[in-house]
C-alpha cells in the first residue's frame, strides 16, 4: 500500500473554500457543451493536466450543480465519465474526471489533480459546494476517503469502489467513528478487497451511519453502469435526508423499487443467500426515507430458511479463514521480492494454491466455497497482473515483472490488462515487436488507449519505427 500523505487533506479543504469566490450570479453555459463527454480538456492553472467533463442539458445555471469527480485509478477520464453519464444527466449533476489520477504511486498527483478540477469547475459553472462528491476504485477509493474527510463539510459523499478507508492505523484511529458524508460500497465478489468492503459496511452500520452496498458478481473493477445509476441515486436521496436538496418522493421511491427488484431477481435466481444480504443491507441505506417493513419481511423470511442459514454458516466460516489465506499468499510473494532472480513458476503456483483454487471455483455443487474460492483467485490476480509488476517495472527489472504477469495468466489467460504491462515490460527491454504485439492485444481488449500509448516516455524508442505509425494512425485515425 502506498504511503498516506496527510498533506492531501489540507490541500482539498483550501481548494474547496475557493468556492466562495465564485459570482452568486448564474453561470450560463453555451448549450453546445451540454450533454456531451467534454475532453480532453486543459486545467486551467497547469496545462499539464487534462480532464474530461459532463454538463447535463438541463444545467442552466439558476440554481447551484452538484459535483462527482471520478478518479480512475489509470487515468480513464473519458470512460470514466462516460460510466456515470446517464445518472448525470437525470439528477442534474456535473461530472468531471482526470487523466492523470493513478492507483499505483503517491497520492499528491491525485490531490492536484483533484484541486485543479475544483478550480476549473467553480470557475465555469455554479457548484452547490455542500455537495461534491468522489468516487474512486481500488487505491483512489482510498483517496476518496482522505480527500473528504479533509473537505470541512464540502464533501456529501462518497462512491468507494473495490477498496475502503485507508488501512493505516493511526489514520482510522483518528477518522474511525461515524463518516460526516454519505458512502456508497461497492465489490466484486472475486474482487482484491471483497471482504474488507463488507467488514467495512458492517462497522459503518454498527455506528448507525447511513451505508450502502453493492455486491456484483465480478472481479477487482468498477461496479457495472447500473449499480453506479442507483448509487448515484441513492446519494441523491440522502442529500434530500440532510436537507441539502428538496424531497422528491418519485425520486426517492424509484431508487429504492430499484434495490428491492434487485434482491426479488437474485430469489428469483436461486441467489436466495445473495437476496438475504441485499435485503439485510437496505435498513441502514433508507433508514428515514422509506418504509422499511416489506424488506424487513422479506429478510425475516429468507433467515428462517434452512438453506439460507447453511449458506449464512459456510459463508462466515469461508470468511473468517480469509486473513489467513490473504496472509499467506502476501507472505509468499514477499519472499519472492526478497530473493533475486525469476522465481521458479510451478512451485511458485503451487505455493499460491492457484490450481486449488481454480478447482474450488469451478465446484457448481458448493456455490458458496465457489465464488469465495473465485474472490480468492481475484484478489490474487490484482496483485500479480498489476502492483507486483509495476513494483518490479519501477526497480527496471523487466523479467521479474513478466515472471508475475505468467502467474497472472495461468489465473486469466490473455487477459488485456496483462497485455498492457507486459507491454512496459517489454518496452524497459526495448524489445519493439513484442511491445508492439501486447499493445496490440491491449488496444483489441480496450485495456489502453492511443493517448495513452503517445503520453507514456516508455514507448519514445519506437516512434521512428512505421509498425509503431501503422499500429497509431489504424487505431487512433
């Protein structure tokens, strides 16, 4: 895990309070620009960062927007508001998103870039500054969480995907009560931090703050458009609980029929454990906005079930042996840092239980052991096809970064995002033809896109080359 830098906190508090200099007149925006992904655009106090931007058609400026910035931990700013668009575009919120967040280095970068999308907005459009909102995945989920508890109020609430709080302890000691901002949780159920994610939604309820919880089936990525839709609308609906926007009952009821139609469909699919949690977990979302008592009946019903406690059991016990496994597999990739040379791959597989794991995962009879055996194997992806080779990669050892991207694939075979690395992998070794081929599979995959290809100092040695020209003008032309 990176190192927290407490300085981000201070550094979002100075940019919000420039909200107060904003005119109290209407900030009319060209309708040209409304509706449609702005990017890239150019920060206005440093060209060297760029964003996209989402301004809904019916912004017009007579009244305060609320503000999502997303923060991809690659950069994805496009998609990344591409992603969120159309909950944009029905609540009225303005969207923004850097190109240059990362979850893979210290968080000044993000806090800048953050700032400078602060700056630009308040400068361009009327921002209802009691209502920002971030949304982050994985390590700028963590971002998320510094950023708004250091925002004095500005920060509403909050989106962290597929990780939590940061997990230094003096920092939770010091932020580990009851959250001043709405949060949205949401995990892939074979995802790194899958079950952080939920210890983490159980404490939140146990302090009686307002949480929510989006399980989807899937790995260590953003939760699928239509979960970020009723995310969105669920923070919406809270904003209107703190009074920080007028009560809309169709609003309101229409987010909430869309979290109980969601734990009727996975009943209806067998999920019936799945149904229980989704049921379980609405209490401490709409607790003072709806009426409670149909979930409530619906989980009574689903608990008193005996397939339901069995899975309840094996679920608990599969999970509270979950440290230890995480442990155990950090233990064994720690060792192989601390060893020169490439590693020895069967053994190296073995002592990380892949093949135990596939197994387990594939057991259609135990459903339960299967997707925790599924989360396991995520977990362990995450860490082989990105931080272990970016760890290696910024030490200039390209072969023990490919060494980690093989065990990457004997999870996920031809995976794009292993294509993408491997690709740096291969361009530290100046090795022209295979980085090309990887970016290839990586362009195919949408694990990377041509600015990002023509940003990045790594690929410098092959702009002479015509393979290099080709594989731009086809993809980018």
């Amino acid at each position: 895990m990176r190192p927290l830098r407490t300085a981000a906190t201070a550094a979002l508090v100075s940019a919000a309070t420039l909200a107060t200099a904003v005119p109290a007149a209407a900030q009319v925006v060209d309708s040209v620009y409304k509706g449609s992904v702005l990017a890239p655009l150019v920060a206005r106090r440093d060209s060297s960062f760029r964003y996209a931007a989402y301004i809904p058609r019916r912004y017009t400026g007579s009244a305060p927007a609320p503000l999502l910035l997303v923060m991809d931990p690659r950069g994805r700013a496009d998609a990344s508001v591409r992603m969120v668009m159309p909950a944009a575009e029905r609540l009225g919120w303005v969207v923004m998103s850097s190109y240059d967040t990362r979850g893979d280095g210290a968080s000044a970068r993000n806090e800048q870039a953050v700032n400078l999308m602060l700056d630009d907005a308040f400068s361009t459009v009327r921002i209802d500054t009691s209502r920002i909102y971030l949304a982050g995945f994985s390590a700028t989920a963590r971002d998320a969480w510094v950023f708004a508890y250091g925002a004095n109020g500005h920060v509403a609430g909050i989106i962290s995907a597929g990780a939590t709080m940061p997990g230094d302890t003096a920092w939770r000691r010091q932020y580990g009560g009851k959250p001043p901002f709405d949060v949205a949780l949401a995990a892939g159920d074979s995802g790194l931090e899958y079950d952080d994610v939920l210890r983490t939604a159980d404490t939140l309820r146990a302090l009686g703050a307002p949480v929510r919880t989006d399980e989807f089936r899937g790995g260590h990525d953003w939760p699928p458009a239509q979960l970020l839709t009723q995310a969105m609308g669920w923070l919406e609906a809270r904003a209107m609980a703190r009074k920080l926007a007028p009560f809309d009952s169709l609003l309101v009821d229409s987010v909430f029929a869309g979290d109980s139609a969601r734990a009727v469909a996975l009943a209806h699919a067998g999920r019936t454990g799945d149904a229980a949690l989704q049921w379980g977990a609405m209490p401490a979302a709409w607790a003072g906005l709806h009426d409670l008592a149909y979930a409530r009946a619906q989980l009574a019903s689903l608990d008193a079930t005996p397939a339901v406690r069995a899975w309840r059991a094996e679920r608990d016990s599969l999970q509270r042996s979950t440290p230890a496994v995480v442990a155990a597999m950090r233990t064994t990739l720690l060792a192989v840092r601390q060893h020169p040379g490439v590693p020895d791959l069967r053994r190296l597989a073995d002592d990380l239980r892949i093949a135990q794991f596939q197994q387990w995962a594939a057991d259609r009879q135990d459903s339960v052991r299967a997707v925790w055996a599924a989360g396991r194997l995520g977990a362990l992806y995450a860490q082989v096809s990105f931080y272990e080779p970016e760890a290696y990669l910024g030490a200039a050892d390209a072969s023990r970064a490919l060494s980690m991207l093989s065990v990457a694939e004997m999870i996920r075979p031809r995976s794009p995002s292993v294509c993408r690395e491997r690709a740096r992998a291969y361009a530290l070794r100046h090795d022209a033809g295979s980085t090309l081929d990887e970016l290839r599979c990586a362009l195919a995959g949408k694990a990377i896109s041509i600015q990002e290809i023509e940003r990045d100092p790594r690929y410098q040695f092959m702009r002479s080359l015509d393979a290099y020209t080709d594989l731009i003008d086809k993809d980018g032309g």
